[in-house]
C-alpha cells in the first residue's frame, strides 16, 4: 500500500469513526435531511427553473423527511456527479444517498456504505441513432461508445463486448451531460447507460424519435439509496422508509384515501399508520410515520408514476418495478 492509499484509508476510517451512531441526531438537530442527488436525470433528479427539485429520487429524499420530521420538505439538496458522490457520503457532506446509484458488492463493502431496498430496477442497454440501421446490440462489433466515467456502465460495456468476442472503441467522458452531447454530435456510434437513463437523456434531445434504445439489457442496476455504515438507527429509517412507500401500494392506500383507511378495522393497516402504537416507537419516530409519508409524498406507485410512468414522457413501464402480486419483484416485510 502506498503513502497516498494509506493516508486516504485513515482519513477514511476516521471519518466513519466520527459519523458513527451520529447520524440520526445530528439530523435531528440540525431539522432537515442533506440528500446528495444527481445534477440533473429528468424523472429521477432534476431541478426546474425556480430551483424546485422533483424526481422519483428526490420523492425519496423526501418520504425520509416526511417520516423523520412529517414535513417532506425538511430537505436540502445536494447535486453530486458521479466522482463526487461516495466521497460525499463518506465524509458526511450529505446523510443520504439518493442518486441512480447501483448497489453492488465492492460499493457495500470497499466504500463503507449501507444499501437501502431497490427504488427502481434497471439495466444497462444501448441507445443509437435510428438512421444508422442498428436494430441490435450484437451489430455494434467495432463501434465506438460513448460512456460515463467512474460508473458501472464502464464495467458493464467491458464485460459484454468482451464476452460476446466484439471490438469496441470507449470514449470516456466525466459528466452524463457530456457523454448524451457527444452522442448526439455523433463522435461515437452509440451510447450506454441504464435504459432508464437513455429514455430521460432522449427526451431532452432536439429530436428524440431520430434515436433508438436497443432491445438487449446487459447488466442489473438495482438502484438504491445508500447510508454510511456505523449508525444502524438512521439505517433503519431509510430502510423502512422505502419499505412503507410499497406497503402502502399493497394496501391500496394512496395520498387521497389515506385519511379514510384510518378507520380501518385491519390490525395491519392500523399498525402500519400507527393507529395501533410501536412501530413508531421501534424506529425512535413519532407514531405518524407512515401516515405523514403516505399524506405528503405519496406511495411507490403514486411516485413512480409521477415521475417517470407511462403518462410521462419517459413512458417507462413497471416492468420488475411492479409489486411482487402483479408481477414485479417489489416486496417488502411485514411491517410489524
């Protein structure tokens, strides 16, 4: 290990010493939750004009809020790129992770991160321009991609071409923006990155049915938020947070009849919006943790839909993001 290494895992370890167990009540002090998110995903994170965030990311920024404070807008914004993110993170510049970010096993482990439940399956696929007659990911054998640096996306475009005895030519860029402008000005073939990612990136180009997205999805990109280890308390309320949102869906509570189910005579919907008491107080909040999600931010259909559903112009379908009753792979434990 040399000097540098060395330096950079000490400060590291530090860090986590410094954050352990501090979380939860430093947030609590301090009265609003610093969530690091893209610096701009339509549908996932992006800002508008007045600087208003919304995204399906952002909504989880802000059902943590909503759970901690009952106030969804106790949250402060902090738009990271891809370099800048675990950094950002680990030396406790943002409490929460709420980025497009892929949990794998080197991030959970190497990086001292917690991976909160999946908020949107996904997979890594190839966007290219209709004209070219690529119909294809198997017609792209000495194409030069345009790619993201510091991402999986590199990894993944690797190991397909790789594996599939394909040549390809990678052109490497820092920012997303970047890499969409350079694919579109035509200096490589194709562009890769999550098929979700593409369809946002699309909407934003001049003609966007002009551009494909080819069928094959090479990779899995379980996207999650992400905590730091060492405080198991703040953990859990990201944890259960996202869980909530997908109870509630399974419940068939929304933010328009969440008020009528508290009349409810089911010991698990009276549970699960605190009517009955305890979950509120395993997880050190008030007992209208759930309820104060569910009333202000919506459950996971409300916020998928929203932001990146079929009646937006990203039309993404459900897909595995459907609960595991109809279809999907969304599932959360009793909460109980």
């Amino acid at each position: 290990m040399n000097l540098f290494k060395a330096l950079c895992l000490v400060l590291f370890l530090i860090s986590q010493a410094a954050y352990a167990g501090k979380t939860f009540d430093t947030i609590k002090k301090r009265g609003e939750v610093k969530c690091g998110v893209t610096t701009g995903i339509p549908g996932f994170s992006v800002p508008d004009s007045k600087g208003k965030w919304t995204g399906i990311d952002v909504d989880v920024c802000r059902a943590v809020a909503a759970a901690m404070f009952g106030n969804p807008n106790k949250v402060t914004y902090v738009p990271l790129s891809s370099q800048q993110r675990f950094t950002a993170i680990q030396s406790g510049e943002v409490d929460l992770l709420s980025r497009v970010t892929t949990h794998t096993l080197s991030r959970d482990t190497s990086l001292g991160l917690n991976f909160a439940p999946v908020t949107y399956y996904d997979g890594q696929a190839f966007m290219v321009r209709k004209s070219d007659g690529i119909k294809s990911a198997k017609d792209l054998n000495g194409a030069t991609v345009c790619v993201q640096q510091g991402t999986t996306t590199e990894l993944g475009l690797a190991d397909y071409f790789r594996a599939n005895k394909m040549k390809f030519k990678s052109v490497v860029y820092e920012a997303n923006d970047e890499v969409a402008q350079a694919f579109v000005k035509k200096r490589c073939d194709a562009f890769t990155t999550d098929a979700s990612g593409l369809a946002a990136e699309r909407t934003r180009f001049k003609n966007p049915s002009q551009y494909i997205i080819l069928p094959e999805v090479i990779s899995k990109e379980p996207l999650a938020p992400a905590v730091r280890h060492g405080d198991d308390k703040w953990f859990d309320i990201v944890k259960w947070t996202v869980y909530a949102l997908l109870e509630a869906e399974e419940m068939g509570i929304n933010s328009s009849n969440v008020d009528g189910f508290k009349k409810s005579k089911d010991p698990n919907i009276k549970r699960f919006l605190g009517v009955t008491k305890g979950n509120g107080k395993s997880l050190g909040l008030s007992e209208a943790w759930a309820y104060n999600i569910i009333k202000k931010v919506g459950n996971y259909s409300e916020i998928f839909e929203k932001n990146i559903g079929k009646q937006t112009s990203l039309k993404l379908e459900r897909g595995l993001n459907a609960l595991w009753k109809d279809g999907g792979i969304m599932y959360a434990p009793p909460l109980r």
